[in-house]
C-alpha cells in the first residue's frame, strides 16, 4: 500500500532523484503503469535508468546496462541536484518532525550515540534542492518524534516559511507516506497534518503512532484501493526481482600458471 | 606503473598511519586489496571513504582504522554496518573518530583534491545539524563577487588511493566501465595510486570518453581477477546481493565477525583462495 500511494504521487515526466528500497520500489512501479517517461535517476550516477529487476544497492549493474548515460557522482549532485534539475526526491530516515525534518545520523547525543544511524548520504542536498520531497517512513512513536536528536536534512525548519525565508531552494516536503496513509503540511502552519488514511487503517492508531499531538486535515480523504492492474505489475516486478537476486554467483578464475 | 603481485603492492605503499581510500561506488570496490591490508595487519589508519561498505566493516572490526572519513556508512539496501557501530558506540576493538560530510560535499572534497586546490566551494543553505558537530570540517565564507553564503570544504588529499577497474593493457592504462562513483577524483587527488584489475589485455576496450587513468598516474597495477567480490565488475560478474544480506548476521556479533574473519581472511593465501573457500569460483 505504501510503494502504491508513492507511486500515485509520481506525474509523468518528472526527473526524479530514487533512494534505495521502498522509493526505488514506488518509481519503478509508476514507470511501469502510469508514468512511462519518468526520468528516474540513481545517486550511484545513472541518469535515466529503466531496471527491469529492482536494484538491493544504489549501485547494482542493473542500473547501469539500463542507463541512458552514467555520470561521476560529483556530477549528479553539482549538475543535476545542486543546478536544480530535479522535480521530485525521495527519502527515509529513523526520525522526523512535524515540519517534516529528518535525522538519519544519530540516536542520542552525536559525540556519544546510543545508535549511530548510516548517516547523510545524499539527502541534505536532496532536502535542499529537489523541487518537492517526498518522505517514505513507517509511523511509529519512535520515529515521528517530537523533537529530533539530530536535523541531518531540513523540511520546514520551524514552520511558517522559515525555510523559504532561509533561501533554501527547494520545495520541502510535499507528502509523507506511511503505513497507516498520508501526511502533507499545512499551507500556512506547514506541519504535518493526516490527509488520508487506508482503507481499514484508523485515525486512533494513526494518532498513537505518532510522538506528537497530530493533527487531521479539515477534508481527511481515503486512500483508494490499488487497481488490479497496478497490484499486478507490482508483484510481476517483485518476482522478477527475487529470482533475480536468488541466482548463485560464478567468477571464473584464470588457470594458475 | 609497476606491475606487481597485490601482496607486495600492499606491502611497498601501504603503510602504518597513513590516510587511504579504497574507492568504487557500490560497483568496483576493491576487497582484494583490503583483505591483503588486513592480511598485512596496518594499524592506525585513516580509511576515507564515502560510502564505507562492508570492506570498511571488516577493516574496522578488524583493528586496522583509528580514524574514518566518510558520507554515509551504511550496509547498503540492507541496513547497518555493525562493526563500524561498535567501534563508534562502544569502542570495539578500538575507539573510531569520525570526519563527517554529505555525498556532494565528499565529492567536491575530491575534485579540489584533484585539482590542487586547498577547498572545494558549494552553495551554503542552513539546513543540516551536521556542519555544527565538533570538529566538523567545512566553514562557511561569501562569495567575493555577490556575496552569496558558500560552503567552504576542504580537499582530500589520500596518501594512497586504492580502485578496482576491469582492464589494464600492455602500457599500464586502466580501463572503469559502468558505475564510476568518484575514483577517478579520489585516483586524481592522491599521492599514490594502486588498482587491482579483472585482466590484462594487448588493448583497452574503451569507447573515446571512457574512464581511462593513464599509467603515468598509477603507482602499481595488480592483477587479481574478481578482486572486487561481493562487489561486481560490470561485465565479469555481477553484485553478490546475497552475501550482503548474508553479512547483516556475520557481522552482528563480534564472535561470529572474528571467527569468519579468521577463516576466510587471515586463514587464506589470496583472494583466489577465498573465492574457492565460498564456491563462487571452481
């Protein structure tokens, strides 16, 4: 239901920026149904890339036989983030705010954590530039906090247009997907607010997953049901995927001399 | 450019305390020459790196850093390194620090190194916590002509670079096909630069803009065929995305980590050799 309501938010056309795991999942799934010219592009610096089987790495071959063009990583990020040429990115993180900001650096203090988290990556600048952001994160009291232990990528900083007034470029975040349905800010407030729920999922849970008092959209819509078309692509793409990692490797070795 | 076995490559340019990056983004990353650096038993150094990788897992969990520079160090598609966890949480085997960048900084970091200067300039924006840290490296400064904020990060300069790549031909050059990340920055910016290759072959198969780094900038070229295992070379063989998984669960415990370490490391020749022990070379 995630990787479907990801893929919904995806227009044709648009240059995106795919994280590793759920987003791939969630781009490659619109590219396949709705949205054939989606420009899909791979921090590894694969630009254009269309994957039949979905990557585990950033960086699998896949990615790059299926490219368009291959770019040095200092290129994807001046050329093509930093220069503002990309619509939509995606991204995860262990916690997030109410405005939307995102650490996935470290539990605790950062000198002495008590989890150190793989770190920024490509997302600050993701944060910073991609036009719109869209956030994957499963809702949970530990992971929508109140306060965060660590800003590794901005959403709203404070709200209330602190961010465009801090000149950042971007747009912030546009939707927060979850397990339980979709966040969007508020258009003046800018924090986070429920504005749909899956079918089943209720805004009780919805509230007890979430570390601060959130608020629900004035029209809190239903996330409609996957059409039978999409659920099917979604699962052939999973199939392929898992025979495809589960093939055995084979080097071979030249005789020793 | 010498031709070398990696064992003596290893032991000519690679020293104690020194600062070296094994680079390759996802694709080409060099295990061979890590495990031979293991093997060798170097202490005290500076990996740099700046997606750390399960080679930087075992070069941590296996005593041989003291310090990391990196931008995201993580077991990518499957989660945490865990002994990179341990040394940062806990100390195990030893205390790690830590230099601390984002991808576009890292990279930038690289180019300046390469291209002989002393910082790389990016556009500022006060976004993340991370150039607050103690210690962190970059600075902020204006733009002398519009006076716009920059961020200023300063170049990394690696005392040995080490890459795989797929070919080297008869003169020494050496070909990088597909996912190039930034070894031809991290190659361009230090002071030495080692690559372990699939095969030696008369002549290069290099289309005209292809990632070629001539023998004048290398110091060795060794020949280690699947020298990037778990790791691909793009048209020798692919990623082994089930040892990635596999490693999530070697690598959680410090027994189990040691003990495979010993086995399939320390307890083997060469990188032929663990290759045979896990069956995915005859």
């Amino acid at each position: 239901m995630m990787t479907v309501t990801a893929a919904r938010q995806l227009r044709n056309g648009a240059v995106c920026f795919v994280g590793i795991g759920l987003p791939s999942a969630a781009c490659n799934l619109a590219r396949l149904t709705h949205a054939p010219d989606l420009l899909l592009i791979y921090e590894s610096g694969t630009v254009g890339t269309r994957p039949v089987v979905l990557p585990l790495s950033i960086g699998d071959g896949e990615l790059a036989e299926t490219a368009t063009c291959i770019v040095p990583l200092p290129e994807v990020f001046a050329h093509y983030l930093q220069r503002g040429r990309v619509d939509v990115g995606f991204l995860g993180a262990a916690q997030i705010d109410r405005f939307g900001n995102l650490n996935s650096t470290v539990i605790g203090d950062y000198s002495h954590p008590s989890v150190r988290l793989p770190g920024a990556g490509g997302a600050p600048e993701i944060a910073t530039y991609a036009r719109e952001v869209l956030v994957i994160m499963k809702q949970t009291p530990r992971s929508f906090v109140e306060r965060l232990d660590f800003r590794t990528s901005c959403g709203y900083l404070g709200g209330g247009g602190e961010r465009a007034a801090s000149g950042c470029p971007g747009g912030g975040p546009k939707a927060v997907i979850t397990d339980f349905g979709v966040l969007r800010p508020h258009p003046d407030t800018q924090e986070l607010e429920l504005a749909a729920l899956y079918p089943g999922a209720s805004l009780a849970a919805a509230r007890a997953a979430t570390g601060w008092a959130l608020k629900v959209a004035a029209d809190l819509e239903s996330v409609p049901l996957p059409e039978p078309e999409v659920l099917a692509a979604l699962r052939d793409l999973n199939a392929r995927t898992e025979r495809a990692h589960a093939a055995p490797i084979h080097i071979t070795l030249p005789l020793a001399p | 450019m010498e031709l070398l076995p990696l064992t003596e490559a290893i032991a000519a340019y690679v020293k104690d305390g020194q600062t070296v990056a094994l680079e390759g983004f996802t694709h080409l990353i060099p295990f061979a020459a890590g495990h031979e650096i293991i093997r060798q038993e170097r202490r005290k150094l500076h990996l740099v790196r700046m997606t750390p990788d399960l080679v930087y897992d075992q070069l941590i969990g296996m005593g041989c850093a003291e310090r990391l520079t990196f931008s995201w160090g993580g077991n990518p598609g499957v989660g945490s390194l865990h002994r990179l966890r341990d040394a940062v949480e806990r100390g195990w085997p030893q205390p790690l620090a830590l230099t601390e960048f984002t991808h576009a900084e890292m990279a930038v970091a690289y180019q300046a190194g390469a291209s002989g200067l002393t910082c790389a300039l990016m556009p500022h924006h006060a976004t993340t916590d991370l150039e607050a840290v103690p210690g962190a490296p970059v600075k902020m400064l204006r733009c002398p002509f519009s006076g716009a904020p920059l961020t200023a990060v300063p170049a990394l300069i690696p005392d040995v670079t080490l890459l795989h790549a797929q070919q080297v031909d008869a003169a020494g050059n050496v070909l990088f096909r597909g996912i190039v990340g930034a070894a031809k920055e991290a190659a361009m910016a230090a002071r030495c630069v080692l690559v372990t290759v699939e095969e030696r072959v008369a002549r290069l198969n290099a289309d005209l803009n292809a990632l070629v780094l001539p023998a004048a900038v290398i110091s060795a070229v060794s020949i280690v065929p699947g020298g990037a295992y778990p790791s691909y070379a793009q048209g020798y063989y692919p990623r082994d995305n089930g040892f990635y998984l596999a490693w999530d669960q070697i690598a959680r415990d410090r027994k189990t980590f040691t003990a495979w370490m010993e086995r399939h490391v320390l307890g083997v020749r060469d990188h032929a050799t663990l290759l045979r022990t896990l069956g995915v070379a005859a």
